[in-house]
C-alpha cells in the first residue's frame, strides 16, 4: 500500500533525525516499557510483510509525532547550552564551566537591597556576619598556607603566571608566620615580586624561607616618623618603585585603619586582610559600635570598586576576621565573571 510505504519512509526519516538529536546532546534515552516504538521498532515495522491494519497506522502516526517532538526537545535543550558556553568566559585552564541560574542571580541582587539597609542597622557582629555573603563569585578560590592562623584565601592564584605585565606581591604583617607567602610563591614559581613589611625583626627561619623575597623591618602608618622605622603606606611603595600590586596581603593590628585612604588610592587587585574592629591607631575617640569600624572598612573599599570574595570569622575573636577583597578591574586576569550583587555599598 503507497500510504503505508510512505507512513514507514516518514518513520525511518524521524528517528534517523531523533538518534542524530541525542548523540549532539550527548544523552542516550532508554526506551521504557509503556513508551511508544523508537528507531528499532520502528525499523522492524518497516520490515514486517504483513498489511497494517488501521491501529497499527495509528500507531504509527503517533510514533512519529513522538519521535519528532522529542528530537526538537533535545534540540533545543544543546542549542540553550551552546548559547550558555557562548556566554561564559572560561580560562584555559579550566575543566568545567560553572553556570548558574539567572532566576538566583535575579533574586540575589534584589536581596543585596535588603542586605545594605541591614547592614546600616545592625548592632552586633552576629548581625554582622549573618548578613554578609560573597558579592562576586570565584569559581577558584583557595586556601593557601597553613589551616588556621596564618592561611589566607585568595582567588585563582595560578592567574598570576599568566598576566601580561610583572606581578607584584606585597605582605603587610608577617610575625614569623609565612606558610601563605611560601605557598603562593611556590606555585607560581617565584613570578611574583615579593615585598614583606613588618614592624618586628623576624626569626633567622622566617627569612631563609624567603630567600628570594624583599624584607624591610618598618612601621606601616598615614605619616612618615622616621624614614628607616616609621613609614607611610605611599613612601613604602616610593621605596620600592611600585605604582600597582596584583596580590596584597595585610594583617597590621588594627592599623589598615589609618592607611585606608591611601591603600585604596592606588590600583590593587586583591586585598587579603585581617580587619580588626579597633586599635591603638585611633586618634579619635571610638563612637562607633566596635563592629562597625569592620563593616566601614569593607563599606570604603567597595566605594573604590571592590567586591567582597569570601571571609572567615577569626575563631579566637570576631573582632579580627579574614575578608578576601577583589577589584572589578581585575575580574578578567582572576577569572571571575559572575556578580552575585553587591550589597556593601
């Protein structure tokens, strides 16, 4: 029968298009038992001799719809990851993409309203660090360094041996404690120029673990006291000839407050700091809650363009907690290309 042949032709034509649809979307569907015929039923329906009734044509018919709605479902599902993996910017080094859902995104940036007028209320460091999440994601974030005090997180540090100009590395704070400096700087095979700046001479074993590192015995504050002991944060890099630094590391007591102005002054990319709710280095009386000379500092910095990472509370005080900062302008050598919505100013 001329209908039947055709019936069959359409049949064979529709799954050869369906298995061609699966195998670009790189899944393999199993027939269940109460589904209709796929390709191989199909295929012996077209070989059987005997004349199809008029169920059997049904049948046929509504094989064939079947086959051709599920190959379009499959076909549009690759083409919606195709345009995803357009729209990801991936390192070559990556071995996956990282997608998430625009409907989560939407709803994290209208939380980040709520979040600001939150923040501008609370009265506790619990409040505090309730509220606080990463505004911006980075799909490499790592602790480097020793687990506890004295590890710091950082993102994507292998970054930095692909950047198109020298890096620049400097550590505000040591205390004999360099397992973070050693780390970064072995797995980025010395590419970093590394400055270390602390106001206590350091042990012989701190300074054969940074053989190839710069180390300067000296005071960070906003005014320079004495050129050699008591050093302003712009003096230092004067010394040093530096009018950019790709990674900072900065754990000074409290002092980050005083040279906040002139730390943000300058082009940074990655602040990873210890920010402490007060210290010596106020000359003013502290009428602020304690935990708001935390929050004001993150406040500042996400004026000047930077984006909350990641943090940690310090297990022995909330009143010295680790915050990973990064600058938008560096989105792109860290690989970050996801904002969760920014919330801190």
């Amino acid at each position: 029968m001329p209908g039947v042949k055709n019936h069959r032709r359409k049949i064979k034509a529709a799954n050869i298009r369906f298995q061609e649809a699966k195998r670009a979307a790189g899944t393999a569907t199993e027939p269940g038992d109460g589904h209709l015929n796929t390709a191989e039923s199909a295929y012996a329906i077209a070989e059987t001799k005997s004349k199809p009734g008029r169920k059997k044509i049904l049948k046929e018919e509504t094989n064939l719809v079947m086959t051709r709605q599920m190959a379009s479902v499959l076909e549009a599902k690759e083409t919606e990851k195709e345009e995803i993996r357009n729209r990801t910017q991936n390192s070559p080094h990556s071995t996956n993409s990282f997608e998430m859902d625009r409907r989560v995104l939407e709803l994290k940036n209208k939380k980040a309203v709520e979040q600001r007028k939150m923040l501008n209320n609370g009265d506790k460091y619990l409040e505090l660090y309730n509220i606080l999440t990463p505004e911006a994601f980075c799909p490499n974030l790592i602790r480097l360094g020793r687990f506890g005090d004295g590890g710091k997180w950082i993102c994507n540090p292998f970054a930095l041996v692909e950047l198109d100009h020298p890096c620049i590395f400097y550590s505000f704070g040591l205390n004999n404690e360099v397992s973070f400096e050693q780390e970064l700087l072995n797995i980025t095979s010395n590419k970093c120029k590394h400055i270390a700046i602390d106001a206590e001479k350091q042990e012989p074993s701190t300074l054969n673990a940074l053989q190839t590192s710069t180390i300067l015995q000296a005071k960070i504050l906003s005014k320079t006291k004495n050129s050699t002991s008591d050093i302003s944060f712009f003096d230092i890099l004067k010394i040093f000839n530096t009018d950019y630094i790709d990674i900072l590391k900065i754990d000074i007591e409290g002092w980050e407050h005083t040279i906040i102005d002139q730390l943000l002054s300058v082009p940074i990319c990655q602040i990873l700091i210890e920010i402490h709710d007060v210290h010596q280095g106020f000359t003013k009386p502290v009428v602020m809650k304690t935990h708001q000379n935390v929050y004001n500092f993150l406040h500042i910095a996400s004026l000047k363009g930077f984006y909350l990472i990641h943090f940690e509370v310090n297990y022995r005080t909330l009143g010295a907690s680790e915050f990973t900062l990064l600058h938008k302008s560096c989105f792109k050598n860290f690989d970050v290309n996801i904002v969760l919505g920014k919330y801190l100013s």
